[in-house]
C-alpha cells in the first residue's frame, strides 16, 4: 500500500494524520498517548476511498512502522478502533464583528 502520511495536528499527548494515496485522503487517525505508556488510536477510513476491511491491518502496520517505534499492537500497548466515515465539512470558529472587542 503505497501511502503518503501527513500530520495535521500535533499536541504534547496526541497527534492527527491524513493517510493519502496519489492525493487523495483514505483516513484520518488520531493518536493519544496515554501516561500509562500505551496509544490508544482512531482510525476513520473515509467513505469512497476505495479501503476495505482487507486493508486495514496494512494501514495499520504502515501507520505503526512510521510513526509509534515504542508500542505495537503484539505488546498490547496500543490499540485501535476503526471506524467508517465521510467528511460532510469543517467548522472553524469566526469573530463575530458584532460583538465589539
């Protein structure tokens, strides 16, 4: 599975990824890391990506080969829920002109 990673997110206890494949986004994964040493991730295959469950333990193994040296899924410290998604938008915040600063 030829993927490219992109991190779009990045706190002191959790990381966000877009898994893409000729530019097209497959997944999105957020990764936490927990004070007990483990990593607890959500992985959301995006609808019409074209990424079936006989593909998942792939993008697993390539999320996990690149980015979590310390935790595998064999030392039971990480784990995964896997979910199927679509993206229906972003929301940001706005200022609001109206409230006066």
């Amino acid at each position: 599975m030829n993927l490219t990673w992109k991190r779009t997110l990045r706190t002191a206890s959790s990381e966000r990824f877009l898994a893409l494949r000729d530019g097209k986004d497959l997944a999105a994964v957020d990764l936490h890391y927990l004070a007990n040493g483990t990593v607890a991730g959500t992985v959301i295959i995006l609808k019409g990506a074209g990424l079936d469950e006989s593909n998942i333990e792939q993008l697993l193994s390539a999320l996990d080969d690149e980015f979590l040296p310390d935790v595998d899924l064999e030392r039971d410290n990480l784990t995964y829920t896997v979910v199927l998604g679509e993206v229906l938008g972003n929301w940001e915040a706005e200022e609001n002109p109206s409230m006066g600063a």
